[in-house]
C-alpha cells in the first residue's frame, strides 16, 4: 500500500509544557501511544544517507512496515506492508526490498536501530475538520550491535552536535543509545498553508526545525548525502582487523541471500545458482575461519546453510539436467532420434524442474528458512567473535587460507592413489570440495590481501570449475540412465539416451583431464 505524506518536525525545548494550539485553530483530544520501531538498512547506513528509510513498528494505528522514499520539500511518498509479511527485523517484506534496489543492490540488509516513542497525538481541527495532527514525542533511540561503534563518536561528541534536549550514551560496540524531545505535524489534506499556521504557533512557544530529516538518521547521526558515518572506515594506512575482513565477505553473501529469494521464487535465470554459492561460500568462510568464531554458535548455522545449499542443489540440479540436455540433443543428427522421443524426454525433464522447484519454494516458505534468515543476519549484527578475530588480517588469516590449500592437496593424493573406480570419483568429489574452500577462502581476503589473493583466487577458480563440468557430467550421466530404465520399462524407445550418455561420458573425461592439470598448477605456486 502507498501513500503520500506532508509533514514537518521540529526540536522541542527542554522541560517545556505542552505545546498549545490556538485559533484558528483548536486541539482535539489528545490519543497516548507507545511506538516501537525497529529500523533496517545496510551495514553502511546507505538508506538513511540517501534520505530513505525502512522500518518494522509496532502500536499506534498504523503498525506494519513502512518504507519512506526521499523526500521532496514537505512531501514523501511512503509504503506500507502488514507486521506478518515480516515477522522480525530480519525478515525484510520482499515487495519492500525490491524498492530498494537501485540504493542497496545486493547488499545485506540489518536492524540498525530501535526507536521507542512515547507520543502524545493531537488533531488540529478548523471548525469540525481535521486539518493536521500534532504529535509530541519523548524519544528514545539505540543504536544494534556493532552500528553502534561506528556512531558512538557522535553521541561522544564528535560529529554533528546533537539538538538541544539530547541526552546520550555510548557504550564501546555494544550499544549506543540517546533520548530527546520532538514535534511532528502532519498535514491532512492538500491545505500546506496550515503548516506554516502551525509552525508560526509551535516556533512562538520555543520549538525550532528539526536539524535531522528523521528518527533514525538523528539516532545514527547520518545527514542526508553524506559519506559513511564516523568510524565505519578504517583510518588511512590502517590494517584491518581478521575479523573485519571475514565479516565483509559474509555480508556480501548474506546480501546475495536476501536479494536473490524472489527472483528465485520466480525461476528468474541464475538466480538459484547465485543463491546456492552464496550459501556455499557463507558456510565455507564459517569453516575455514572458525578459529576466529565461537563455534558453538557458528556450528550450528553452518549446519542450517548445508540443509539451504542441499534444497538449492536439487533445483540447481534439474536446471542444468534440462539446460544440458537441450544443448547435446542440438549437437546429434536430426535422424539420431524421432521428434516424439524428444518431446517425451523434455516434458519429463520439464516435469522434473517444475517440481524441483516447486518443493524449493516450499523450503524457502519454511519456519526452517525463516529461521536461517534471522541467524545470518544475527551474524552480522552480534558476531561471535573470538580474541583471534581483533588481531590484524595478514598475522591470522594467511595461515587459514594456506591450511585450506593444504586439505586439498591431501586429498588430491587419496584420489590419485585410489585404484577402485567408485571410491576413486568420490573421492574426486571431495577434492572438488576442499578447493571450492580454498578458492572462496581467497576470495574472503582478496580485498585485503591484494594482488597474490586475486591471483591464487583465478587459479583456483580454473580448478573448481573443471571440476564442477566433471561433476555434472556425473551426475547428468546418472539421471539419464535412471530415465533411460524408466523408458525401458515403459516400453517406450530409449533414443536418444544412449548416445546422451556417451556424450556426457566423453565431456567427463576430458573435464577431469583438465582438472587434474589445474589442480597440478595451484597446488605448485
């Protein structure tokens, strides 16, 4: 739902009474409400900054989400979505977050802060009319989590002076919270020569305009248009900590999480494939870096995200069976299989992605899901770090990185030792695992470890892709087979299976030829 909203605030004085409204005007009776609003942006604040914001609250008459765009002069437009489309901060409605894309992209979004107000809401009436209503508020704000470390230099004094009535607190990265007195006056129906009535009156008894367009940017002390807040940076020349640079990395996965589900609900190209390394490399940064988490809480998310990269493989699964398919019936001749039969095998394998998708959907819809989403966000905001995580990135993670490669060398060598071909493939697999580790845990510290990082991460996405075409072939090879009895029980013809499953075999090889050189080339450097 949308609707556009006129309104304009002010600072309330210090132990002031309450604000009195005269002619021609007169007040109607006074309606008493506590609001709690959780507010939601990226890690860098980028809504508040660009002048939007996006927030779960409760009490008053118009509890829900609500998402207010930028505003123009008095005016902004706003959107409303009901509390069940979210049920926690976490969970962002997705007709909400797709408004949002051309601010956040694919960034993670998290609670930032909790607004509480105690309001006092008055209607201004001309006559019987309700022209405006004046709300008079005792605010309290505070600051989620680590947002708070970045903001705590304004509440400390540094940064733009708080208004006049501000009271604040900071403490280190685990809170900051601030309280103050503020008016708002919000225009019911198109008359704005009521505003200027209004404020003539509310400017009389003390009040001034408000120095902050908003609750929550005054709370984190953002101005619109700025750069990131007072410590979201690093300073110049400084390292970052191990933890801070595994954290960037888990954002943007957790970003991709959130910003992908409804084009993955809607079978968009890529998206579930997208979605699926993400959860991956989430999960991979958890167990290749666990040394700098508490794991008895990293653990069992990174148990939650195995179960979301499983429901992601089965779909991912059918969309590359049908993909490649479609491509190798293209390469044989058009007399190697009657059009009947083809049609019959796509409708199967239509049949087969239609399913898998539709159980994913169901997945995604999950109490399971739900939780998953709150966890990873929880991850964000409260990180379970440990003493190791505050040292700097290069004195720690170069040794987890090099460990990583480490494992697949070792089982590169099972593999090559084994003689019994099914023990030998899986085998292969893990191989196939243990460098995905390597090269996501590259990825995780390119940012900070430059070039080297940038290079090891091509090397070894060159393997990791080898390998992924072997196992695809594997496991396409497999499924045609399975469809290949089916039509034999069936008494239907099995062409072009066969030739189906030569083909697959003959890329397979050629795919775990290349592989096996890849992984000779990263293993040596």
């Amino acid at each position: 739902m949308e609707h556009a909203e006129t309104e304009r605030k002010y600072a309330a004085p210090k132990g002031a009474p309450p604000l009195q409204i005269g002619p021609p005007f007169r007040a109607g009776d006074v309606r008493r409400f506590e609001l709690v609003a959780d507010y939601v942006d990226t890690p860098g604040l980028d809504l508040v900054r660009s002048g939007r914001s996006l927030r779960r609250r409760t009490g008053g008459t118009d509890e829900g989400w609500h998402l207010k765009l930028r505003k123009v002069v008095d005016s902004r437009v706003e959107l409303w979505a009901p509390l069940s489309e979210g049920r926690s901060p976490a969970l962002v409605p997705r007709a909400l977050r797709d408004q949002l894309g051309e601010v956040v992209g694919l960034d993670a979004l998290v609670p930032v802060a909790r607004v509480v107000t105690q309001r006092a809401e008055t209607p201004i009436l001309r006559g019987d009319v309700v022209v405006a209503l004046l709300a008079q508020d005792e605010v309290t704000a505070t600051v989620s989590g680590r947002v708070s470390g970045r903001v705590s230099g304004r509440v400390s004094g540094r940064g733009s002076p708080p208004d006049e009535g501000a009271q604040g607190a900071a403490v280190g990265d685990v809170e900051a919270s601030q309280s103050w007195r503020e008016v708002e006056v919000e225009l019911v129906g198109d008359d704005k020569g009521v505003l200027e009535h209004v404020e003539a009156q509310l400017l009389a008894q003390g009040c001034r305009p408000a120095t902050s367009g908003s609750k929550v940017a005054r709370a984190l002390g953002v101005d619109v248009g700025s750069g990131p807040p007072p410590g979201s940076e690093a300073a110049e020349g400084a390292q970052p900590s191990a933890g801070e640079v595994v954290l960037a990395h888990v954002r943007r996965q957790v970003g991709v999480i959130q910003g992908l589900e409804d084009r993955v609900r809607s079978d968009e190209p890529d998206a579930v494939h997208k979605t699926r390394v993400a959860t991956r490399r989430l999960r991979s940064s958890l167990s290749t870096f666990r040394r700098l988490f508490a794991r008895s809480e990293t653990d069992p998310l990174a148990g939650e995200l195995r179960w979301l990269a499983a429901q992601l493989g089965v779909a991912r699964d059918a969309e590359v069976l049908q993909e490649r398919v479609l491509a190798a019936l293209a390469e044989l001749p058009p007399d190697a299989t009657s059009s009947a039969d083809r049609r019959r095998l796509l409708g199967r394998l239509e049949e087969a992605h239609r399913q898998a998708h539709r159980q994913l959907v169901a997945a995604l819809d999950s109490e399971r899901h739900r939780q998953l989403l709150e966890a990873v966000v929880e991850l964000l905001v409260r990180p379970p770090l440990r003493g190791r995580a505050s040292a700097p990135a290069h004195a720690v993670l170069g040794d987890l990185v090099d460990k990583a490669e480490r494992r697949v060398e070792r089982a590169r060598e099972a593999a090559g030792d084994e003689r019994d071909p099914e023990r030998q493939e899986e085998l292969l697999h893990v191989v196939r695992k243990r460098a995905k580790a390597a090269r996501y845990a590259h990825e995780a510290v390119g940012a900070s470890f430059g070039k080297d990082a940038r290079r090891a991460t091509r090397r070894w996405e060159r393997v990791t892709e080898s390998l992924g075409t072997y196992q695809d072939t594997v496991v396409i090879a497999g499924r045609l087979r399975e469809l290949e009895k089916a039509a034999a029980k069936a008494g239907e013809s099995t062409a072009p299976l066969g030739e189906l499953i030569a083909a697959e075999q003959t890329r397979g090889a050629a795919a775990l030829q290349e592989a096996r050189a890849r992984l000779e080339e990263a293993t040596v450097e």
